[in-house]
C-alpha cells in the first residue's frame, strides 16, 4: 500500500494541510505570482496536486486565480 500525506483520521491531518498551505503562501511570497506548474515543481508536486491546493487556498481567500488559458 502507497500513502500519500496522513489519512483524514490521523490526529496530525490539520497540521499537514497547515504546514502545506504554509509552504505554498512562502512559495507565493517568495516568487510573486506564478503558474501552478511553477508552484509545483518549486515545491516537488504535480501542477494538478498544485492546482488542487491553490484552488483550496482561493476558496479560503488566501490566493487569487487570475489567469486560465485555454489549450
């Protein structure tokens, strides 16, 4: 079996999304305003593990989603 990050019922989830969060905000303040791609090979993840995480943070109002293009 293959884990990737705790389960939902591990006691440490909240910390591990937080310290996550954390990373990606650092990466943002650090860098400016990026691609997801960008943000997620800075940070060792897939654009679409990225995205997903920036998507999260935009629904909280932590970041903001201004450019999508089409392919």
């Amino acid at each position: 079996m293959i884990a990737i990050g705790p389960r939902a019922t591990d006691p440490g989830t909240d910390e591990w999304w937080t310290d996550l969060n954390a990373e990606i905000l650092d990466c943002l303040a650090e860098g400016g305003a990026m691609a997801p791609a960008d943000v997620g090979r800075r940070l060792g993840m897939s654009e679409g593990a990225a995205v997903s995480c920036l998507s999260m943070l935009a629904q909280e109002g932590k970041v903001r989603i201004c450019l999508v293009e089409r392919r």
